[in-house]
C-alpha cells in the first residue's frame, strides 16, 4: 500500500491504495515502517512522500470511522514523521483531504503543484479533524483562518495555501523531481523550528474573542449541527492549553462526535447519495449492465421559469438547446432571464465572462416545434395538464428522429400516459426537476412500465453531467416526492384541531427544516394549492364546499379555501398564512387576523378546538410521512430506502443531520414509528394515509429491533 523505494540519497515513499490513495490500515503501517527504514539507511538524506496516480491522499476510509482502529492510528505515523532527524516533505497533487492533509502537516515541508486542494471535510460527516489537524492549522495558519477552514470543510487552491502558509511552495513542472530539488536545497538545515508542536498560535490572547464570534456565525449558518462547535472548542484549546492536553481534547470530542447520531446521520447521507446513482431495474437491468445514449443536443418545450431554469442547467454542463415556446413575448423573457442567471453567476465568480457568452452561443430561442427534429433529447415543461402533454408528445413523436429521447419534467403525471401519446413509449420518462430548476440539485427521473434500460440509463447520467444528484422512481401519482409529503395535509389538520400555524413551524424549525410547512405555502402561492384541489375535486365530480368530509378518500380542510377567497395568496399579495411588509417583503410576519379566521371557521364547523404538544406535531407530520414511505418500498416505487432520503434532503430541505424520514424513522425505532401510526390511524380512520404499511408492519414485528444497517441496506431480505 506504500511503495518504498531509495533514489539517489531520497527515500521515496508512494502511497499506492487507488482509487483515492486512501489511509488505510496498510498505508499507515506502510508510512510507519518507511520512515524507520529511511532514518536507519545512511544513504538517504531527505524523505519525500508523494501519492501514486493523481491524488496525494483523500483521507481515511469513511467506513472504517466507526471501527476499531487496527495496527497503527493516523497519529502514530504523524510523530514518527515529525520527529524524524531527516527532513521529510510532502508532494501533493490531486487532493491532500482531512487525515491526507494531517500527514502533510506532520511533514517539515509541503510542496505542490497549482491544481492541488487542501481540506479538512470531516465537518460535512458530523466530526473533527482527529489526528491533531485542530491543533497544528491554527499554528499556520491563525485562529480565524483555522476556524474557518475547519468549520466550513471546504477546499482551498493552491495558492490560497501558500497564502495561509499551510504549502511552503508551489511548482510547475514534474512533483516528484521537484521534490527531489527542493530536497536538495534543505538538506542540513535545522528542523526544530519546522515542528508544529513547537510552534506557538499566534495572538493566542484574543483566542476568546476569535471563538465568540465564529460561535455566532456557526449558530447561524449551521444551525442544529454540533460538529462546528466542537471544531471551535479543540481549535479554542490549541491556543489555551499545552500541545498535548490540546491533543487530548480534540481526541476527547472526536470520541463524543463519532459516536453521536448526527455523525451517524451524516455518514450514512454521505453513502445514500453516492448509492442514488446505481439503479436496478425489476427486470434486471441495472447502472452496472446499462450503457446510455449519447446527448449532444437538447431541446426545452415550455419558456417558463421551469424550462428556462432547465435550459440554463444543460447549457451550463456544454450541452445545445433549442427553447421552444409559441408565446414570443415569453420566449423573449425567457431568453433574457436566461442571460441575467448568466450574468450574476460571472458576478458571483462562479463564471468566466468566456463561459457565459459559449452558453448564450448555445442557445436557440425558437416558436417552431420542427426546430427540435435533430435533438438528442426533448425535455417537456409546459403546464401540469395530462392532455396537453399528450398533444405534445403526439407532435414530438412525429418530428424527432427515432432515436431521441422524450422526457416530461411532470411533477405528479402517469408517465405511462404520457407514453401512450406516442409510439415509442420505450423512448419516455419523467425527468422531474424540482423549481428553481438552475438551482435546486434534485432530478427525480421516473420510468414507466414500457421505458427501456437504456433511456433510464441515459436520463440518469444526463443528471450527472448536469451537476445533479438523480434518483429514480417508478411511475404512480405523484412518484416518491409529492405521493410522500403528508406534512402539508397534517399541518393543516392540526391548525384545524387548535395548534397555532407559526407554532407548527417553529416546531418544525427546531426539528431542523430550513422552513416551516406555511411560510413555504405562502412561497408557493395559496392559489396554486386552491387550484390543485379544484382540479382534484373536478376530476371526482365532488364540490368543494366548506362542509365536504372527504377528498380523494383524505378528510377535506377548507381552511387554506377561506384565506384564498379573502385574497390572502401569500407572499406575492403580501398576505398569507403570515403578513408580509412592503419595506421587507420575505420576512414572514405572524398575524392575528388569520388566527381570528381560523377560530371562526372552528366555531362555524363546530370544531372543539384542543392543546396539541410539539411531540405530536412531530409524530404527526413526520410519520405519515414515513408511513407512506414504507408503501413505496413495498410497492417498488423506491428501490431502496436511501433513494427516498436523498429525495426528501435535496428536494424538501430535510436536515442532513438526521438522515431523510427513512433514517430517522430507524433512530426512533420501527416498532415505536409502528405503534404510533396504529394509534393515529385508530384516531383518524377516514385518512387513508394512516392505514399502517405491511412492510413496517412485518419489520417492526420482528423479535428483536432490527439494526439500521440491517433494514437500510438489505431490507428486501427481511420480506
């Protein structure tokens, strides 16, 4: 895992563990045993260690965090290169992350070349840096710029490290003969000054004041996640306390953070996204045995604020694409607001001006569908109406080529239907993007019971090349995301039944959600969800009054009807569920008239209104939610219970800290999330969403509490 080998008067020594050059057990043992055969040879004056292939080292394995350390820990090899009589220097190219760049802090020397990034990411997966990184950074670097890099896990270039002076220099040409050089201008000089433990952290009396005021930035910009804080406090104790109670410290805490349901959440988040991407198929058909089509071209049916977001998500990953809207008025907006998300991305730096203008080059604003024959791919983002795509899909299966592929970004639709319209239903799938489509990082791609291997392999890596994270589902009403969100429905019964709306969001808030289930109705627009229900009630025949008991066999509230008849619409009338003032017009702002309105409508139903504690707008909210959950892993629609948490933490803001519904159900414990829906759907029998599902009901039977493991990764095998 390490090679090891003498050039001239160096000791070369490679860490060879790809695909990443991870630190596994063999690397550590191998850097170990190559320092103590370097410092027994004569021969060799300098030591370079250097990664074989294209990266120094992305770190320690992540699925080893939570097992007992075997043979020699990160730590052991670090003093052993510290303390070395040899100058030892570290090569990087690639990428030195987390335990990767503690080993080259270990080292006297840090070389590398100009592509190069350094990065402490342990954050993201709810830990510290636990091999001494908290306390050698800030030696470097400083406290603020240690808290910030180690708080946020982000990368830094190379020539950002040099500035903080974690690299010592930057070079051009070949690493390794470089390194060789640099070696040779070092050799005989004194290493006592190089040591980091030695070192003291600068302006370690303002220590105090550096923590209280990133501990106001980490509360605001991670909130609910203790990882940051803990990172402020080892950073605090590397200037306050003795390098090695400081080490201790951070030892101390890393135990405390790996061990913590958070970490767990985290860790196991981390897996289920990279998992999304491999898909398999009832028929067999799977990521591992499926070779997608080519997309060189694309075409956009709909200039909305969807397409147009669409449009800008294919022009930026270098793909063509022909906008087509009837409307030139539209069309013309579309191509304008295109070019303004364009501009602000340059301004932002997320851009070169270069770029920006090969998108616009890129993009062929047309109101002629026949402009679309040529394309690889058509994605459809015109209006949530069943017929109207099908006339669609009907004219696209006439003029594109046969080889293209048709995609609906519908949101609900039976993309079987959709398919129908056509004579290639083989070549349709849902490609649901989730609004503002430039933006939000989810596609949901959905697959009929005609779409062939090869378009779900197609539309999946389309995600990919993106920059999206895709998940796929199996077409029904609504898919994994919209059949899934029962918190809307109970959050509205439960104002009904006495609890406050800002109450529920507060609790949800607390829970971890960016935002509670009402401010996110009054960004949606009340009359979008008025509108829904009227489609709903149409397509039942039933009229929607304030005494209707049911819809879609779901008891019915008309309590959000009475705030749209009043014209409370939500942000966009500047009243809603919450008031909005003019001079701010996001800030929500609670409002005694609607909860006027609320009791009133009570009190003409003859509704008794009752106190309802936070417990049970969690249960309430989140285990129907669950519940529905586990409907869709018996019914196939999810393939496995990650997929459906990837979709809730990228489609509805879901605190990656807690894992998705599915993770979380797990924590709570199946047979306790059983039992409580039992209770719920005793209490509430007229909705059908608190019929409990067979699959929870079989797992939660079990003897024993099933591990999360166990039921996350190979649930199928308990049916």
């Amino acid at each position: 895992m390490v090679d090891y080998r003498v050039d001239n008067q160096f000791a070369v020594l490679e860490i060879n563990n790809p695909p990443v050059n991870a630190l596994s057990s063999d690397v550590t043992i191998g850097l170990y045993d190559g320092i103590l055969k370097a410092l027994q040879d004569d021969s060799v004056q300098a030591v370079i260690i250097i990664g074989k292939g294209k990266v120094f080292c992305a770190g320690a394995d992540i699925t080893a965090f939570s097992k007992p350390i075997k043979g020699l820990g990160i730590t052991d090899v670090g003093h052993a290169i510290e303390s070395s009589s040899k100058p030892v220097i570290s090569a990087v190219y690639g990428v030195a992350l987390g335990g990767g760049l503690e080993i080259a802090l270990f080292c006297h020397y840090r070389i590398s070349d100009k592509k190069a990034k350094f990065g402490f990411p342990e954050v993201q997966l709810g830990l510290l840096p636990g091999a001494e990184g908290t306390i050698r950074l800030p030696r470097l670097t400083g406290l603020p710029v240690a808290m910030e890099i180690i708080t946020s896990g982000r990368q830094l270039g190379a020539q950002e490290a040099v500035k903080y002076g974690i690299v010592d220099k930057i070079v051009e040409n070949d690493l390794l003969q470089e390194a060789k050089t640099f070696a040779t201008s070092i050799i005989g000089k004194p290493l006592d000054s190089l040591r980091l433990r030695t070192k003291k952290v600068k302006n370690a009396d303002l220590v105090d004041k550096y923590y209280d005021d990133a501990l106001k930035e980490v509360k605001r910009k991670y909130k609910g996640l203790i990882a940051p804080v803990s990172c402020l406090k080892t950073i605090r104790g590397s200037a306050k306390l003795p390098y090695d109670a400081a080490a201790q410290l951070e030892r101390s805490l890393f135990t405390e953070l790996i061990t913590s349901s958070q970490s767990a959440a985290l860790r196991y988040s981390f897996f289920a996204e990279r998992s999304a991407a491999k898909w398999r198929l009832p028929n067999g058909a799977s990521s591992a045995n499926t070779k997608p089509g080519t997309v060189g071209s694309a075409a956009v049916i709909g200039a909305g604020t969807m397409g147009s977001g669409i449009a800008v998500c294919l022009l930026r990953a270098g793909i063509p694409v022909t906008l087509v809207e009837q409307n030139e008025k539209l069309l013309k907006a579309a191509q304008t607001n295109i070019d303004q998300i364009f501009r602000g991305s340059v301004q932002l730096g997320k851009m070169t001006l270069e770029k920006r203008q090969e998108c616009l080059r890129m993009l062929q604003g047309t109101a002629q569908l026949e402009k679309v024959k040529d394309v690889d791919i058509v994605i459809e983002a015109i209006f949530e109406n069943l017929k109207l795509k099908q006339e669609v899909f009907a004219k696209l299966d006439k003029i594109c080529k046969p080889t293209a592929f048709l995609c609906s970004n519908t949101s609900t639709l039976d993309i079987d239907k959709i398919a129908s319209a056509t004579s290639r239903p083989d070549k349709v799938a849902g490609t649901h993007f989730f609004a503002p489509a430039h933006i939000m990082r989810l596609v949901e791609n959905v697959y009929g019971s005609k779409t062939s291997p090869e378009t779900v392999a197609t539309v999946m890596e389309l995600g990919r090349k993106i920059g999206k994270v895709s998940v796929l589902s199996k077409t029904c009403d609504g898919f994994i995301a919209n059949r899934m969100n029962k918190i809307g429905v109970e959050a509205v019964y439960l104002v009904e039944e006495g609890a406050s709306p800002y109450d529920i969001d507060q609790i949800m808030e607390d829970f971890g959600m960016s935002m509670g289930v009402f401010k996110v109705l009054d960004l949606s627009g009340l009359d979008v969800g008025w509108r829904i229900r009227q489609e709903q009630a149409k397509a039942l025949g039933v009229n929607l009054t304030a005494e209707t008991k049911y819809l879609n066999a779901e008891r019915y509230c008309s309590l959000p009807d009475k705030l749209y008849e009043l014209g409370r619409n939500g942000i966009k009338t500047g009243r809603g569920w919450y008031r909005y003032d003019p001079a701010n017009p996001r800030k929500p702002i609670p409002d005694l008239d609607v909860l006027d309105i609320i009791q009133t409508h009570c009190q003409n139903l003859g509704i008794k209104r009752r106190e309802i504690t936070a417990q049970e707008v969690i249960e309430r909210c989140l285990y129907a939610t669950i519940n529905e959950g586990f409907k869709i892993l018996e019914e196939n629609v999810a393939e496995k219970p990650s997929d459906i948490d990837v979709i809730w933490q990228y489609g509805f803001a879901f605190p990656r800290y807690r894992g998705g519904p599915m993770f979380y159900a797990s924590q709570v414990g199946l047979r306790k999330v059983f039992e409580r829906i039992c209770y719920y759907h005793a209490t509430f029998p007229y909705s059908k969403h608190w019929l409990p599902s067979d699959l929870l009901r079989k797992l939660a039977s079990s003897t024993d509490e099933i591990p999360i493991n166990q039921w996350m990764n190979n649930w199928s095998s308990k049916l």
